[in-house]
C-alpha cells in the first residue's frame, strides 16, 4: 500500500509558545525532560499551510504521522486533531514509546524501515527537522521540508 509520511510540530502545529519548556541542552537526551513542553501542544496554533497540505494528502493516499511526542500524549494529541481533519479518513499516528531515549531522527528512522517492513510504499515524506530530512535521505525516502521549524529544532545546535 502506498502510504504518505508526515510530521506534526514545525510542520501542522506551531510550538513557538512552548519554546520556553524545551528541556537543557544535557537533558535532551532524556524522555520525561520533554514532558512539560510536549504537554503544552493542547494550546499550540495550527500551521494553517501544513494542515491545509495534511487535509488535501488525506484525499489521496493514507496518512501516517510520525512523531517525536510520547505516546502518553496521543490523548491529547488526538484532541488537537480532532475537528481539524477533514479528509475522508484520518491519518494514523505512530508515537515515541514512552522509554524511547533515541534522538528523534533513530526513532523515525525504525518507524520507517518497520512501515516499509509491513510492506507500505513511502510516497514522501514531509518533516521540518533537518536532521531527520537527512536521515529520510539517506533512507531514500524524497522529503519536502516546510519553511517553518518546531522551536525544539529551533534551539537544537
Ligand atoms: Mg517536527
């Protein structure tokens, strides 16, 4: 099955107000240390060109978002999306596992490979992270990356 793979912070929702939760630069290595910033994306605006992008992608092929957020807020997550979606069917959603301290472009990259293991074909990718847009490169996996960032990339050296 043909399948399009897309990113949430930076591309759909705008996390600039939360930029002030990103955890220390010697504590990003650590899961719970993004708790408190991920827990603020019930408040974050939507990136109206990325969510325009993700309803009209909708139409065409399945959806699967990957994010770096933990899986203890697809609840909240969920919410966020909900009403803001309007294709035919909604995207499916792989999370960070909660005991997940893999930096953000391994994480995606198992999540690709396990997808293309299952036996979907990835379109494209879409992800605002030029560390994982790299590492969808070297997977072979064409990627569009927005203008836009989500402010963890921001504050990333
Ligand atoms: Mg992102």
């Amino acid at each position: 099955m043909k399948i399009i793979v897309m990113d949430l912070d930076g591309v759909i929702c705008d996390s600039s107000h939360r930029a002030h939760l990103v955890p220390p630069e010697d504590q990003r290595h650590c899961n719970e240390a993004w708790h408190p910033f991920v827990a603020e994306c019930v408040n974050d605006a939507p990136i109206n060109a990325g969510l325009t992008m993700l309803n009209a992608l909708l139409c065409t092929f399945p959806v699967f978002i990957i994010t770096s957020r933990q899986e203890n807020f697809s609840q909240q997550t969920g919410q966020w999306l909900e009403g803001r979606i309007c294709g035919r069917q909604a995207p499916e959603i792989i999370y960070r596992s909660n005991d997940d301290h893999r930096p953000p472009a391994e994480f995606k990259r198992h999540a690709v490979r396990d997808l293309r293991a299952q036996g979907y074909e990835i379109l494209f990718a879409i992800d605002d992270d030029p560390q994982i847009v790299e590492m969808y490169h070297h997977e072979k996996i064409a990627t569009f990356q927005p203008v836009t960032r989500c402010s963890s990339v921001v504050l990333t050296p």
